[in-house]
C-alpha cells in the first residue's frame, strides 16, 4: 500500500496534529464463477449498497480506542505494537478482530522501518448493514462484510498517513488493497468481494496464474435484466465449504476435472453475455451456472444447493424466473432474475410465504467512498 512506502519525519506521527477521516465501502453479490474463479475462471460481481463503515480520528494523548459494531459498540482502549492491537481483553483483539489486528500490525511493521510510529487514534468500525436482526440475535447475511471492512480501513489509514504527510489525495489504488488481501494469513478465496468492494458496479473479474494482479472490467447491467436478492435465514462458513473442495478435489481428481471444466465453461458464457448486454442469454447463463453449481455440489457432497436453495430455486423456475445462489451457497444469499418485472411480486409474495425475506438488489456503483477528512 502506498502509505508504507512514505518518507515522513518521525515528528509527523509523534507531534499531536488533530485529522479525521470517514471512508465507507459496499458489499458484494456474486452473480456468476464461484469457485471456478479459483481456478481462472472469469466471475461477475455486483456491488451492492451495504456498508461498511470506518472512522479514524487522531487523539492527543494515549491510549487508543476501538469502538465496533461486533462489539456492541463498546469503547476499548488498546495500544499498536509489533503484534497489532494490544489490550488485556479475554479472549484478545487477535481473536475477536483478527482481521483488523492483522491490518494494524502490517502498518506497524513498515512504520518501524522508516523508524516512525502511528499516534494514538479513535478508531470506529461498523458494520451493522451486513447483519439482520432475527429473534433478538444478529445474523451474518452473507454479503462480504470483511472484505468492505478491509476496503475501508485500508483506504482510511492510507487517508491518514497521507494527511500527516502533507499530501491530501487520499487515495489506496487497487494493487495495493490486493497486495494486502494477499498478505494475510489464511487466504484462501479468490478476492473478488474485495474487488468488488473497491470498484464498485458490476465487474468481470479474473485470475490467470501468470498475471500478478486480477483483471477487472466494469460493465454495466442489461437495463431490461431485473435482479431480486433472496436471504434463505441460514448463514454459511465461506472457508470451511473451501477447505471441503480442496479435499475433494485431491481424493477425485477425474471427476473435479471434469466437473471444474463445465464450471469454466458456464462461467465464461456469463461473461460473454454480460459484456455484450444481452439480458435474455445472460439470464440463460445464469441458469447454466446454477445447474453446474448443482453438479459440484451432488458430485462433492459439500452442500451448495442447499435445501433453502432448492425450493427457492424450485419455486423461482415454476414462476418463469432463473435463480442461483450467490458465492459459496449453502446458505446465505441467492438471487432470482428475469427480463419480466411483472413477475418480480408474485415471486416475492410467495417467497415471504416460505419465510425467506426478499429484496430488491441495491446496487451501488460507486465503490469505496472517503466521506470525510478534515484536519
């Protein structure tokens, strides 16, 4: 990221210069190429307009302090040293936030090569837009929240060190935000939510083994294309459904090939289709998709088309509509399209029937967005 390649005086951190600055980022939903995008395929991701949200203000005197939604907006003091967040609390920050705790001690790292350290801050983070409340609980809804949270507050503490520096940009460019998805511990999906999160749209994203960095293209949807986003009320372990295909496909390698090849197959006629505009063939690609997402998940076991998603998908196709989970299935979100929006409310007064709670997809064509700064 650039900020860690800045040449600052140590003063500029030590010396209290009172900044402010509010960055937010969307979530995603993938329409098409969950995990075959693993494996090079091209995949579409929609941004869509639930929020993470990042506030980091400079304090005059120590400690820090965190403030979170996942913790019920609880103000923490904590210090930055060589490990991330350090504080008394059982179980550590390591733990509760490892993914923050991870960013902080990445920008600590590089500080202490240029032999400068971050002042005390308040830092917010809230991510309340990805979560539903459902019998007095908070449910995860499946919509990329961590990767948002890693767009913003990368973006926010690039914002930071930029103002200390005397340079007001403000800017993270998306190699470095995918340089820092990559470096941390235990990454094993493809990136493209934090794709998403950052450019905002809908993009055709891309991996090939030879290239360093994603390829990514904004396109835009057909007008005509009506999306409808279903939460089936069961959340799902993106990275333990992983773990699950990684197993499969070592002890199957015959028939991963040839599931994977008709995956790629699918996936790359929804990119084909979606470059073009073409609402009706995209829809059908989408259904193709959806019946190779069936394959992987009858030929692994791993249980992608799960219950929830059969009968929705069931009901979706008697009523004319093509639907599909969104990423790793199981549970979470799906989706229902179709290039008829007279069919969108009959659609949706049967699904609240079944109890699954349905909406119209928020897109969000802006990407990560610097709401404020201000010294």
């Amino acid at each position: 990221m650039r900020f860690l390649h800045l040449v600052l005086e140590p003063a500029s951190f030590i010396k209290h210069v009172p900044m402010q600055i509010i960055v937010s980022a969307p979530g995603k939903m993938v329409l098409s190429g969950e995990y075959a995008v693993l494996h090079g395929a091209p995949a579409l991701a929609l941004a869509i307009r639930h929020r993470a949200h990042v506030l980091l203000k400079t304090r005059d005197k120590s400690p820090s302090i965190l403030e979170s939604s996942l913790l019920n907006g609880h103000m923490i003091p904590f210090q930055i040293g060589p490990s991330g967040i350090e504080t008394y609390e059982d179980p550590p920050f390591s733990q509760t936030l490892p993914l923050v705790n991870e960013i902080l001690a990445q920008l600590v790292a590089q500080l202490k090569k240029h032999d400068l350290r971050l002042p005390p801050i308040h830092m917010v983070l809230d991510t309340n837009e990805f979560y539903r409340q459902e019998k007095r609980k908070k449910v995860k809804l499946g919509l990329g929240s961590s990767a948002a949270l890693l767009v913003a507050l990368s973006a926010a503490c690039n914002c930071l060190f930029e103002m200390a520096g005397g340079q007001p940009n403000c800017r993270v460019t998306w190699p470095e935000v995918w340089r820092l998805h990559q470096s941390l511990p235990n990454q094993h999906g493809s990136g493209i939510d934090v794709a998403s999160s950052y450019h905002g749209q809908l993009i055709l994203f891309q991996k090939k083994e030879t290239e360093s960095y994603p390829s990514i293209r904004n396109l835009r949807l057909p007008s005509n294309l009506y999306l409808w986003m279903i939460w089936t009320r069961r959340s799902t372990e993106t990275s333990s459904m992983l773990d699950q295909l990684a197993r499969w496909r070592c002890s199957h390698p015959e028939l991963s090939r040839i599931t994977m090849d008709q995956m790629f197959d699918a996936a790359q006629r929804s990119a084909d289709m979606a470059e073009q505009g073409r609402a009706g063939s995209l829809l059908q690609s989408f259904r193709l998709y959806a019946d190779a997402l069936q394959l992987l998940s009858d030929a692994s076991g791993i249980d992608i088309i799960s219950s929830e998603h059969r009968e929705i998908r069931a009901l979706a196709e008697k009523m004319g509509l093509v639907y599909k989970p969104s990423g790793a299935g199981g549970g979470d979100i799906g989706f229902a399209a179709t290039d008829d929006i007279a069919l969108i409310a009959p659609f949706q007064h049967k699904i609240e029937a079944l109890g699954y709670h349905g909406m119209a997809v928020p897109v969000d064509s802006s990407g990560f967005k610097v709401i404020r700064k201000s010294e």
